[in-house]
C-alpha cells in the first residue's frame, strides 16, 4: 500500500491521494489538479503499477467526481454501499486507507479532513441508528439461536462437526460465548485436529466416534459438505440412550441438510435447520434497511459540513495574512510608543497592550465574518472579496484561482 501510494503521489496532478482495499474493492480517492487529467493518469497508474496488464481496464472502473466521489465514500463508511448493509468491517477498512496514507504521507489537508469527515460519519450511523445490529452472519446467528434456546452458554458442551470454514466460525463464536467442552468432529481427522488447534478447542474426534461425541454435548452444530445424512435418528438416539433427561439441542446451517428432520422426532431433541437460522438473518437485515433513511439523514448532514469546510479554505490564506499583518503593525506601534513613554510602569504596559489586542480584534471580526460567510455561500464572490483585501492591504500571498479551489 505503501509503495503504491508513493507511486501514485509521482503523477504530476494528483495533489493527494487515498487507498482503499476491501474484499470486494480497491478505491482510489485523490484530490487533483485537473480533474480530465488527474482521472487520466490514476488510469494509468492502475494500468502500470508493479507491470499490471489489464486488458479492458474500463469495464471494471467507475469513477466519482467532486461531491458524488465525497456521498460514495461516506456512503461506504456507513455500509450502505456494501453487499451486506452495515457491514461491521467495513468501517476499520476506512480507518485503514486512512492511516495508511498518513502513513506515506500521501494525504494533504483536504483528504485528511474528508477520511476525519467519513470515519466520524460512520460511527455516528452504528451509534445513532441499527444500521450495525444485530449481526447477519449465518454462524453469528446459529449461536444467537442455541443462546434462545438454552439461555446462557457458559459452561456448555459443544460439538461442532466439519472442520470448514462455517464451522470454524462457529466455533470461535461458541467458544466466545462461553462454551467450555468445544469438540471438532471432521471426515477428516487431521482437519479437525487443526481446526481445534487453530480456535482452541478441546480436542478433536473422528466421524465413527459421532454418537459418542453427541452424548457429550449440549449442543451440536453441523456444517459439512456430504451429499447425505451425517446425524441419523440411529446416532442421535443410541447418544440419547446415554443421557436420556438432558437436553440436546442441534443447529444444521450445512446446505445439503446434514442432520436427519427425523432426529427431531426423539424425545428431548431439539432439532433447528438452515431455514431457521436464516430467518434471523433475515430479520436482522431488515431492521438494518428499515435504518437505511436515518444513515441518509447522518450522511448528508457529514457533506454540508465537510462542504462547507471545503468551500471555507479560500479564506484562510487572507484570513492569515491580514492577521499577521495587523498583528506586526500593533506589536511595533507599541514597542515605539514604550520606547518613547520610558515610565511606563508594568501594569500600564499590560494595559495598553490589552486595548491595543482588543482594537485590533474587533476591527478584523466584521472582514474575517464576512469572507467566510462568502467563502460558504459563494466561491466567487469570496475569490473577488480575498483579491480585494489582498490589494489593499498589501497582503503579499497569492489567492488562488477557481480552477485550483473547484470542488
């Protein structure tokens, strides 16, 4: 990331640039000096870097300009913009792209105010609104499922079997929520055993040893990948014969079905499918969209307030001169007037230091409101307004012009 960003910065009319990187991206955000220009050689970076050779390069490109690029990157911070809406991840990516750039000092001060902007945009969607509930994720959801169900998961025996990447999951969820016996069960033994290893559990088994492995649980979720039946009514029950009055509670989220509809049948088995599972997710989801028109709100109320910083910059250069020049006309006034009235005493000093502070200031608030008011409402007439102060007061700075200031 670095080096790419380092690499992008040598384009003469990128001023500033951004990377962001996630499972299903890779965004460049850049303040430019031209926007045909600067759209032209990020093209050509993303076609050169590291001897890339994409030969539709167009087809797999958007790109956002001026105040749709500044709603797209809040939009994503929010999780609006992700496949799964409120994505929890999404956020720290942002957080990421911005340090990162910090990193190879590739921001300025506009994208280091507009990631600030963002990243502030999306905590206040996952904090004001359910935008990032209830999670969405299927082996999140199994476990919310086994916690309705028994209460408390603390000090439970689970057995997961499949040693996948859903299973595995899970088990780290379990073990999260308190499981204390976590089993790993695999058609694979050398799987399960890494698996177990990789989010501690327990210990691993064999699939021969299935029944014995199910009398030790409280909970069993299965997500294999085999074409039939893994827990059949005969496994099930030869383990209930074992444990008769305690409870066992069995989440399949594998897809073909790996736990027999049968099993639900034996006394003291609870028996929940994918289907179940998804319709959390499912409802999760929808508390989430119904979130979707707060997070608007939260997203425009971020791009006036960015906008109005953004369109603010043209007065600071003025703003800065004029003070500095005010101020290095009173503080030699005074020396002059000290050096001339040599029994001044301190007090009186620190008096007519006082007034001449309070002069100065109010003096300069009605001009230094008034541009940033105009800098807010109307670039140019601000522009206009700075080149007049600059002329008349012999400001010595250069205003910028409104093709370097355009949004």
């Amino acid at each position: 990331m670095a080096e790419a960003l380092v690499a992008l910065r040598d384009y003469e009319a990128v001023r500033e640039a951004a990377m962001l990187s996630t499972c299903g991206r890779v965004e460049i955000y850049a303040e430019l000096e031209d926007y045909e220009t600067g759209v032209a050689q990020i093209r050509e970076f993303l076609q050169n870097f590291r001897h890339g050779d994409v030969g539709d390069l167009s087809s797999y490109l958007y790109t956002l300009l001026g105040g749709e690029a500044i709603d797209h990157l809040f939009r994503v911070a929010t999780g609006l913009d992700s496949m799964l809406v409120g994505e929890a991840e999404i956020l720290g990516q942002v957080k990421d792209a911005y340090v990162q750039a910090q990193k190879a000092r590739s921001l300025g001060k506009t994208l280091h105010a507009l990631f600030r902007e963002a990243v502030s945009a999306g905590k206040d969607a996952r904090s004001q609104t359910h935008i990032g509930g209830d999670s969405v994720s299927i082996a999140t959801a199994a476990v919310n499922l086994a916690k309705d169900r028994l209460g408390d998961l603390a000090g439970r025996s689970v057995l997961v079997i499949g040693a996948g990447k859903m299973g595995t999951l899970a088990a780290k969820r379990l073990k999260k929520a308190g499981a204390k016996d976590l089993v790993i069960a695999n058609r694979s033994f050398a799987k399960a055993r890494e698996t177990a290893t990789a989010v501690g559990a327990g210990r691993a088994v064999e699939l021969p040893n299935l029944a014995d492995a199910v009398a030790d649980a409280d909970i069993v979720l299965t997500s294999t990948g085999a074409p039939e039946f893994v827990l059949t009514p005969d496994i099930v029950a030869a383990a209930m014969q074992a444990r008769p009055r305690r409870p066992l509670f069995v989440i399949d989220i594998a897809v073909p079905r790996d736990a027999d509809p049968e099993i639900a049948g034996i006394s003291n088995v609870g028996l929940a499918d994918i289907d179940a599972v998804k319709g959390i997710v499912e409802l999760n989801l929808e508390q989430r969209r119904a979130a979707i028109p707060l997070v608007e709100e939260i997203i425009a109320e971020h791009t006036e307030r960015f906008a109005q910083w953004y369109q603010a910059r043209v007065a600071v250069p003025v703003v800065s001169s004029l003070v500095q020049k005010a101020e290095t006309i009173r503080a030699a006034e005074i020396e002059r007037l000290f050096a001339r009235c040599p029994a001044f005493g301190e007090r009186e000093r620190m008096l007519i230091t006082g007034a001449s502070l309070t002069i100065i200031s109010k003096l300069l608030h009605s001009v230094v409101t008034r541009l940033r008011e105009r800098a807010t409402s109307n670039r140019a007439e601000a522009l206009m307004l700075a080149q007049m102060l600059e002329e008349l007061f012999d400001l010595r700075f250069r205003v910028p012009t409104e093709a370097e200031t355009r949004e």
